[in-house]
C-alpha cells in the first residue's frame, strides 16, 4: 500500500452485487440513523474467516483499557480537517456488528475517536497511551509524529494504512495491507504500463505532488522505481497542500516537456483540474496514475469528459474492487454492514483497508486466553497468507519486509470505475511479476530501541 498523504485525499466508492450467507437479520441492536435495517449480514462470521466475533467466557485481565466487559481502542482520523468520516464509519460499523455478534468472547468493543486533525497526532497518541488498549483501524496523514510516543508506552498499532516512513513498519505495528517495508507497491503496476500498455511512455514520464514532508519523499521512492523500470523521469513539479487556482502553468509546463505520463501525489480534486487544463490546451497523456484515492464516484464526476482523452488508472495494491463485488462475499459482505448499520455512509478504499485491521485484531485477540497486548500482536503476527477473509489478495504479515505480491487495477471513465484489463492471473490479481526493492537513503521506522525500550516490556 502506497502511504496515504494528507487526509484531503480520501474519497468515496460505491458497489453493488447480490448478497447471501448466514444473517443477523434478526438481531436489532446497533441499527443507526434509522437505516438499513433489512441489510442481510453473517452474525458471526466474515468472509471466510469463521467465528470473528462472539460471546465466550472472557478471563480476567489487568490490560489498560479492557474491563470485564469492554475493550477500549483508538481510531485515528484526521476528519476534524479533512470532514471525511471514513475511518470512524468504519470503526462503528464493523464494532457494532462484532458487538452484535457478542463481542470479542463477551467483552464488547468499544472504539474510541482520536482525531489528529491534521497537526495533533502527538496529543492524540498521549490520550490512547492514556486510555486505549490498543490503536486500530485508523490513520493519520503525519502518524510518523505519534511513533515515539506510542512506542514509548508500548501500545500496539493495527493501522488501516500508513503515511510517513517513521511510522510505517515501526515497532509494535502490523499492518493488515502489508507493510512491504523497503519496496515500491506500485513496481508491478508501474511496470505494466511502462512496458505493455504504454510503452512509448517510458521516457516521458512526469510527477506533481502536493508540497509536503511526505510526499517530497514519495516523489523520491516513486522517481527512483521509474528509473529503476527503466524509466525516465521528465518533469516534476511540486504544488500547494491546499491546492492552486489556475493549473494551466503546470499543463503547460508538462508539455512543453512533452510528457507522456503522470504520477499523481496528491488531492483528486487537483487532479480533476489539472486534467481539464490539460485537455484543454490540447495535450494528452498516455496514462495517469492518479493514485488509489481517487477511486470513487466523485473523482469521475469532477474530471468528467477529461477522461477520455486523459487515461487515468489507481493500483488498488491488491483490494478486491467493489465493481466486482457480486463475484466476492467479503465485499459483498462490507456493503451489506453498511447498509444495515450506516446506510448514509460511504464505501471507500480507506474503509476496506480500515476492515481488514479491524479483522486482524478481533481475530488476534479473540484466539487469547487471557486478553493482553503481547498475545493480540503475537496472533497478529502469525498471519502468513492475510486475505481479511477475502478483502484482498494474500499477504504475509510475519515479515513487514516481505515484498507486494499481487496487485490489481481499475481505470476511471466518465461513466465511473472500471476494473482494467491488466493481465489478472490470479484471480482478480496478477502477481508474482515484478519487484523493486529501494537503493536511495530513506528514514527509517522507528524501533523500540530508539525509545529505551525492549519487547521485554510489552506485557
């Protein structure tokens, strides 16, 4: 999973397809706004995985923030800046689903908001140590500047995905989507339009990325496996965070330049924009990666009739895409929570990979006899073939260095997303193609040592 750069980037997706399996449909608990209530949904079960959620006699356990009844976690968000809800959805949907099912062997979940907006990740992360058991489904922009809090008082991290190079593998962390700590996500998809699909490109490929600590080292990384594809990078171009007025310098720029190509690091709403000007000064692209968080409805909507002489693509590093959620129970399964528990929501990839952590930890702890952090981390960490019941492509979470495997992606049209024709093999994915591993000089992530501390201490 690329890292997700500041929070302006998320947006919405939808899906449709037929439902089945096992049903709550009579448990009336956690229905909100009203809504949804006739959304059929398995009561205990998530896909493939079987007995996620439900009621046992829990052991007693001194953990902070676990009673005999509950278990405390953190969800960080950054919606007090972006006003997208997507991780707190995600969080209330799928507790009150677990809680719905029983609980976590009785003991209910009960998640807890830490929303960093924006520039308060530190003072977020000081409340979970303070409180929360755990920190689970959630993400923030600037998470690299919560690790060495977070680590100094040992608190585990089930992030739905990572920004910044300090927080992405650190210590205490498993990440549900794959940390693939050292390597580009993107080489198999980079790859495939370089050398297949668009060939003529590979010389004339361009980034703009929106000026921030995180994405000057992204244009770095992604640069360097262009290169390393044998690539070449002819243009780049930095922008502001919040966005310009007028994008027709940078189209300009771009074609004077005679870019073929484009790597976008940015808000989609830019990218919207920028494709008009490009489309309106007459230069068309090969292919725009227009990163995966513009895989919605609204991205297609904003860059309209741009798309069809501006061919834009997203790697959804694996995700099963919900146009095709008719042929997939888990995310059939996700759409039907929603309907019943958050009709008013949206679906989105940040939600999906939000899922998949949560599966990951409710899973982890649920398999504890005793509730602590060690044993939740240990489980966690024994997942060698992760799909979050079917969410996504396998991933092996014992090594956060293990390299992306499998990789899939759509194309956006005016009419909306489309599953592209990229070579699939596995399934929905192709995999097993290509890798890059990263030469440059990039930070680290923070490790226990950094802090004083050892694995010794985490009880």
């Amino acid at each position: 999973m690329r890292p997700l750069i500041i929070g302006l980037l998320l947006v919405a997706l939808t899906g449709c397809a037929a439902r089945g399996g096992t049903t709550a449909a009579d448990d009336d608990g956690g229905t909100r706004d009203g809504g949804g209530a006739s959304a059929s949904v398995p009561k205990t079960d998530f896909g493939t995985l079987e007995d996620v959620c439900g009621p046992g006699e829990a052991k007693p356990s001194d953990a902070q923030g676990v009673t005999d009844t509950e278990i405390k976690v953190g969800v960080f968000t950054d919606v007090g800046f972006t006003k997208k809800p997507d991780m707190v959805d995600a969080a209330e949907v799928f507790t009150e689903w677990c809680n719905a099912a029983g609980g976590i062997n009785g003991r209910k979940l009960v998640p807890v908001t830490r929303d960093a907006k924006l520039m308060e990740v530190r003072q977020r992360m000081t409340e979970a140590c303070a409180g929360d058991f755990a920190v689970v489904g959630g993400s923030a922009a600037l998470d690299g500047q919560g690790v060495e809090t977070r680590l100094t008082c040992m608190l585990p991290e089930f992030p739905a995905q990572s920004s910044q190079v300090q927080a992405r593998g650190a210590d205490l962390q498993v990440m549900a989507n794959g940390a693939s700590l050292g390597y580009n996500d993107y080489a198999g998809f980079y790859n495939w339009l370089l050398k297949e699909k668009y060939p003529s490109s590979k010389d004339a490929v361009g980034v703009i990325a929106g000026d921030s600590p995180v994405t000057k080292i992204m244009v770095s990384q992604h640069s360097e496996t262009i290169t390393g594809l044998g690539g070449k990078i002819a243009y780049t171009g930095l922008y502001p965070a919040r966005g310009v007025s007028d994008w027709t310098p940078y189209a300009q720029a771009m074609k004077d330049k005679n870019v073929k190509a484009l790597m976008f690091l940015g808000d989609w709403n830019q990218l919207a924009k920028l494709l008009q000007s490009l489309t309106g000064i007459g230069h068309k692209l090969d292919w725009v990666d227009t990163t995966n968080n513009a895989y919605g409805p609204q991205f297609a909507e904003l860059a309209g009739a741009a798309l069809e002489s501006q061919p834009s693509y997203a790697d959804l590093s694996g995700m099963h895409p919900l146009e095709k959620a008719g042929d997939n129970a888990a995310t059939r399964q996700v759409l039907d929570m929603f309907e019943r528990y958050a009709p008013d929501a949206e679906v989105n990839l940040p939600v999906l990979r939000s899922f998949s952590a949560w599966l990951l930890f409710a899973k982890s702890a649920r398999a504890c006899g005793e509730l602590t952090r060690k044993c939740v981390l240990e489980n966690a960490r024994k997942e060698t073939e992760w799909t979050a019941g079917g969410l996504r492509a396998p991933l092996n979470l014992s090594d956060p260095a293990s390299p992306p495997r499998c990789w899939n992606a759509v194309q956006a049209t005016p009419g909306g997303w489309q599953p592209a024709d990229f070579g699939a093999d596995e399934g929905s994915y192709r995999c097993g193609d290509v890798a890059h591993r990263y030469t440059g000089d990039y930070p680290a992530p923070l490790r226990l040592e950094d802090v004083g501390k050892t694995m010794a201490d985490l009880r």
